[in-house]
C-alpha cells in the first residue's frame, strides 16, 4: 500500500513531516512562511504482485484440449474399425463370388436356361454368349445361344400385318424405307411343312392373302430346311429373321429370309414361352426329333454354328 507519510523540504531547508490525508493541504513554513503543498493519498491500493508464471503454463489449457480431442478420435476409430473393415470384407467376399460365377459356363448355362423359361430372351442370350466365351463348346450351348439369338430378335408385328402395312403403302421407295423398321426381326413359325413339285420346302396349311393375291413365303431360302426330310409332311417348329418383303418380276409379293438364319428349336421351355397359346403334348417330341436332325448334320459343315 502506498506510504501515508509525507516529507517535504521547504526552500528554506526546513524539513517537514506529516500524514497524508485524503485531500491535498496547503501550510505555511514556520521558518520561512512559504506556502507548501501536500499531494494527497493516493485512492487505489497497490495490488500485491503474485510470483512471476512458469512461462509455457499459457500453453497447457490449449494442448490439454488437442490431447484429448485427438485421443477422443483414436478411441471412436478404433471402435468403428472392426464394423468397416468387416463391411469391406463382406464386398470382396461378394464381389469374389461374383466374379467366380461369371468363370463358370455351366452356371451361366442353367441361368439362361431359367431366363429362356421365363421369357427374358436378350437376358438368356447375354448369357449363353458369356458360357460360349468362358469356355461351354457343347452342342446344346451353342443351340441354346442360337434360338435365345432368335427369341430376342422376334419381331412384334405379324407377317399378315406387315402385309397390310405394304399393302397401303403404294410408292415403292417409301415401303422400302418403312420396311427398314422389319429387316433382321425374327418370326417363329409351327407349321406342317412339305416338298412343292420343284423339291422346295412349302407350307402345307399356312399362307398369307390380301386383295386377292397371295403373298408367296420362300421357305426355299432358308438353309436350315433344305435337307430335311419332309416326305411325310412334318410339323417343324422354327424360326428365320426377315430378309426383304416386296414384289418381284411378275408382280408378285414374295416374303424372304436370310438363308443363314433359319433355326430349328430344340428347347421345350423357350418354345412354351414364346407362343401366347398353350401347345399340345405333340410338341416335345417334334422338338426332340428336330434335335436328331441337328445331331444327324455333324458330319456335314455346320449350320448350327453358322446360322446367326
């Protein structure tokens, strides 16, 4: 606390002593009479000085805090490690099994056996591709591969309607151009088939007729038909990909297929799925039959594996 004592010296070399009051004073020098003054007390107290701080205490409080938010992250990461390292175990676990599956032919197989079943013919066809890439060679992937080919391709419109559609379109160019929007659809046909007075391949019952004229369907062209034997007048059940609907010299209509495009089914279940009405018990052994004539052309080039 500040001195409440006061010493002042007079001009005159008189010393003189007082206490401080709390306002200033005024008095006289005995010896001299000069007027002195006397500041008064001063009204803040001294505050007692506290011992010099270490100094990097300033530091503790902010690196107390850093320490534990990082121990705070250490402990909940160690607690969330073994959920994620798990999850990333189960999807290379899952991503493994999925890679393996798709190695294997023989499962992609029976995956587009199921999907032909169903009527997901492009999905069957991805997958008989993949078998035949991964390695499956047999003579029945290869059928497979090639009618889910077909079944992808059937087209959406009839022939009796495409018929219609050329019927009303009377400028040459302009049906060529429509007709574009059918070139390589498929058509799926179960029909009694014979041998015409010229040895080709004819349906028997089926025709196709529209103002009085009628519309000739060149089953000749068809590879897969030519070398069938069709004295007794069979029912085959097969398939072509539209190559050109027109008229020829003479004018008439004439319906052409790709040569190379002709399939004979084989499978029950695709088969089932690609007609609206319900087959007759008669049609698993025309396809088991048809199945022999394929087998029966081994020894010739085969067209199994060139009809796509």
């Amino acid at each position: 606390m500040a001195s409440s004592i006061f010493e002042i010296v007079c001009s005159c070399s008189q010393l003189h002593r007082g206490k401080r009051s709390t306002h200033y004073q005024l008095f006289d020098c005995p010896r001299c009479g000069q007027r002195l003054f006397v500041l008064p007390s001063s009204p803040f107290r001294r505050v007692a000085s506290s011992p010099p701080s270490h100094p990097n205490m300033s530091w503790y409080l902010p690196l107390l805090v850093a320490f534990g938010v990082i121990l705070l992250v250490l402990i909940s990461f160690s607690l969330l490690l073994p959920l994620l390292t798990r999850k990333e175990g189960i999807a290379s676990v899952d991503e493994s099994a999925a890679y393996a599956e798709q190695l294997n032919p023989e499962l992609q197989l029976n995956q587009g056996r199921q999907s032909l079943a169903q009527g997901r013919f492009r999905v069957a066809r991805e997958q008989f591709e993949l078998a035949l890439r991964q390695g499956a060679a047999s003579t029945e992937a290869v059928r497979l591969a090639r009618q889910a080919e077909l079944l992808a391709l059937l087209s959406t419109h009839s022939l009796e309607e495409i018929a219609i559609f050329a019927m009303l379109v009377r400028d040459p160019e302009e049906w060529a151009k429509q007709f574009a929007d059918y070139r390589g659809r498929a058509f799926l046909f179960d029909a009694i088939v014979h041998r015409d007075k010229h040895g080709n391949p004819v349906f028997a019952h089926y025709s196709i007729e529209l103002e009085n004229q009628v519309i000739r369907i060149a089953l000749e062209d068809i590879e897969a038909l030519r070398d069938l034997p069709l004295e007794d007048h069979p029912r085959l059940i097969f398939g072509a990909r539209l190559a050109s609907f027109q008229r020829e010299k003479g004018g008439d209509w004439v319906v052409r297929f790709f040569p190379d495009s002709g399939i004979l089914m084989t499978d029950l279940a695709a088969v089932e799925a690609s007609f609206i009405s319900t087959l007759d018990a008669d049609v698993q052994p025309i396809l088991a039959r048809q199945a022999r004539w394929l087998e029966a052309r081994k020894g010739l080039p085969q067209k199994d594996h060139q009809e796509k």
